[in-house]
C-alpha cells in the first residue's frame, strides 16, 4: 500500500511538473509569436497575451518623494527671484547714492567756490555787502553768498564778518545741497596801526583808519571813512570833519602783518624768477646857496626789465637829515625802496616814488622810527644853476604805494604838499600836515597786495547743517 501511494504522489509531481513545463513552453511561444509576428500572421493573439500580463505595483503607486521634491524647487524659485529682486534693489539703489554723493561733493565745491567768490568781491569793494546768486551757465547749478556783519561792542562790525557759501546741484529726484560758513577779517585801510594812530593840522583822508589800541584825530582833519580802535574809544577833535553817518566805533583787535625781508633782499621773486636787489646809489649832490654849506643828495632809479624787474632799490646808507646840513631827494621811477633797519632813517626834501604794480613804495624793517618829511621844491636855491640834475628834481611830492615799516613812521607835509595814492601800516603811525597832506586809499591793496601783506585774515570754517 505504501508503494501504491508513492506511486500515485509521484505520479502528481509529473502531472504538475509536466504542466509547469507547458506553461513555461506556451510562455516562450508566446514571446516567440510576439518577436516574430510577421512570420506566422499571429499578431494579434500574441498582444492580446501579452496585454494580459499585469503592470507591478510600484509602477502603479506614486512616489513617496515626489511631493518633497515639488516643494523644494518652489522654494528655490521663490529664494532665486527674491535674490535677483534684491540683487537689482541693491544695484539701483547703489547707482542713486552714487549719483546723489557726486552732486553733493559738487555742491561742496559750489558753496567753497561762493565763499572765494565773496572773498574777491570784498577785495574789488570792502564795504559792498551785497549778497549774489549766480547759476552757470547751461546748467540748473547755484551757487550763492551771503554776508553777516559780527556784532562787537553792540554794533555790527565793518570788518569782521561771516561769510555763508551755498551751492546746489539738480538731479533726478532731489537737488544736492551744500552750505559752509567762513568767518573773515578784512583789512581795508587807508592808515592802520599795531598801536596808535594820531592824524593832525592840514590832513585830508580818504579811507578807513584803524588803530588797535588809540586813534587821536585833530582839529583841521578830514576823514571820510570808518574810525575805530580796539582798546578804547577813537578821540577826535569837535573841529574834525567826519563822513556824515560815520561815528567813531569800537571794532575787534587786528593782527598786524610782519613782513619778511627775505621776500625783498638781497633776492626777490618775480613772476617765478629769481633777481637780485639793486642798491640805490648817490647819483649827485647838488649844492644849495646860502650861509651855511647845505646839499641836496639825489638817489634816482628806475626798474630794469633785464636784472632788476620789480625795480627793488635798497638804500644800505644811513639819511640823518635832522642833524646834519642835508636834504634828500628820491626819485624811483618803477621802483621800491627797501630801507634794511640797521641805519637811521630821517628824510627831509622830495620824494616822488612811483612802484611796479603789487609792490610797495617804502618798506623800512627797521624796530625804530622812519621820518619822511616833504618840502617844496620851490623854496630851494642851488649854487649852480646851469647843472642839468635840477630840472630833473620832482615838482612835486607824491607815492604811489604802501608805506610799511616794522617800527614807527612819521609822515611830516613840512613845507610842501604831499599825496599818498596807498596805505601806510605801521607800529604806530603820526600824520601831520603843516602845508596839505593828502591820502587816499588805494584798492589795489586788496586785489593785489604786495608780497608778504595779509589783508585778508580768515578764522572759524564750518559747514551749516539743516
């Protein structure tokens, strides 16, 4: 019985084994029939076998992931579109910045350009406090200056003032604006002294006069133009003839320029040249008649264009005139006259001195007392009438020019009229004028003034913020 049922189990194991191999037969036909469809004409039956297979399953469901993925490059997008957003907000707001730091730098420079704008407009007229506005040309560009007098002493000051400078640049959305503000010190006078100043007798001034610690006015005297000082108040004669509105005012101390005699001599510049100082010579002593033997020591000199361009004359030998028998006259055609300081300077008979343009008349760096008294040249007799050097002795007693003298000057009109078309600057300055002395201020000391004179001094800069 045992046998019978191994018999009939193995029998079963063939039949399923036989059909598995059927299958597995009709399974490689069927793959046969597909692969070679136009040989057997059954095409059709074999895809519809082969349609019959079913798809897996992990073809059919979706991926986990796929989801995640969606989000991430929606992110990326949204951080890459903000990014060039920002990156083009960026750049543009860097363009307008840039643009807006360029026309604001510009409208620095135009507020710095009023300033020097108003600084050469009180050089051509000091007392013009005329605020201007200009626009250049082809452009929307101002530029504007405005001046504000100082208060000293419960008055506005003539000299101290504030300058304000504004410029403004236009430009896409809003203009660039600028404003500075410099304070100055102009020095616009006719006499002007470290010290004192005393005016007396026959003296007619036309100008301003500023002494830092007195100023005295005589009977007999004409100003017109400002009188101040520093230390106390200007005295000034009931009999004085003033400018009508102009009282005698308090105004700020002034710093008195030292100039260095290195800029004059032994040698100068001019016009970025080198030259030396000439020296002034005698050039004749012309006998005076009378009782007592008295001369007349002519120095005469003219500019040369070649070696002494500036016309710079210095006179290396003392002049005491007050103590001994002499008279002087000077006759500088174009020239300067530099006296150095360590010999006396005393001066007594004609002058007639007539400088190249931006150089001064007289510059005496001397600490003590230079004189330079005029007389006229009517009252000389000479000796010798037929010597040619007396017709060509100044008619007539004039400078051109700035007295300046580190110590003091003495202007004396003795005899004969003088006039002044300058300045005098001196530790302390007297004027008199016995016969007429006339002076009469001379712009050019403000446009061009001589080397080594401040007549502007500047003081507190700040720029004016809104």
């Amino acid at each position: 019985m045992l046998k019978t049922l191994l018999t009939q189990q193995s029998f079963q194991e063939i039949r399923a084994t036989g059909r598995n191999v059927a299958l597995t037969h009709s399974e490689m036909l069927s793959h046969k029939v597909v692969q070679h469809s136009n040989n057997t004409g059954r095409k059709q039956k074999t895809l519809r076998c082969a349609q019959r297979q079913p798809l897996p399953q992990y073809l059919l469901q979706p991926h986990p992931s796929s989801g995640a993925a969606l989000i991430v490059v929606l992110i990326l997008s949204a951080i890459i579109y903000l990014a060039l957003n920002a990156v083009l907000l960026m750049t543009t707001t860097e363009i307008h910045l840039s643009n807006f730091e360029q026309r604001s730098i510009q409208a620095f420079y135009l507020a710095e350009s009023a300033l020097a704008r108003g600084v050469a407009g009180l050089r051509a007229a000091p007392d013009d406090l005329t605020s201007f506005s200009d626009v250049i040309p082809g452009t929307l560009n101002v530029f504007s200056v405005s001046f504000s007098p100082k208060r000293y002493d419960e008055h506005e000051s003539w000299y101290h003032l504030s300058l304000n400078g504004e410029g403004i640049v236009s430009g896409p959305g809003a203009s660039a604006t600028r404003r500075v503000s410099q304070e100055i010190l102009i020095k616009p006078f006719a006499l002007f002294a470290a010290q004192k100043i005393a005016v007396q007798d026959h003296c007619r001034i036309h100008g301003h006069l500023h002494g830092n610690q007195e100023v005295h006015i005589g009977a007999d005297v004409t100003v017109e133009g400002h009188i101040s000082s520093s230390f106390s108040e200007p005295i000034v004669s009931e009999d004085a003839d003033l400018s009508e509105d102009e009282e005698p005012a308090r105004e700020p101390e002034t710093g008195f320029p030292a100039i260095s005699p290195d800029l004059y001599f032994p040698q100068y510049l001019y016009q970025e040249k080198q030259y030396t100082a000439q020296a002034l010579e005698l050039t004749a002593s012309l006998a005076l008649s009378g009782s007592a033997e008295r001369l007349l020591n002519v120095y005469r000199g003219q500019a040369d264009p070649e070696n002494n361009p500036a016309g710079i004359f210095v006179l290396h030998s003392a002049i005491e005139d007050d103590t001994q028998s002499t008279l002087t006259a000077i006759d500088l055609q174009g020239g300067s006259l530099v006296l150095p300081g360590t010999k006396k300077c005393y001066i007594k008979g004609l002058v007639h001195i007539s400088p190249v343009e931006n150089y001064p008349a007289v510059i005496h760096f001397g600490t003590g007392a230079m004189h330079l008294n005029t007389i006229n040249v009517a009252s000389l007799t000479f000796s010798d009438t037929g010597n040619t050097e007396i017709s060509k002795l100044p008619t007539q007693n004039s400078i051109e020019g700035l007295l300046y003298s580190l110590g003091n000057l003495v202007l004396t009109a003795e005899s004969g009229s003088v006039t002044l078309k300058g300045s005098i600057w001196a530790q302390n300055i007297s004027v008199r004028g016995e016969a007429t002395c006339k002076i009469d201020f001379s712009p050019g000391l403000m446009t061009n003034p001589p080397p080594g004179l401040k007549v502007v001094e500047y003081g507190a800069w700040r720029e004016l913020l809104e």
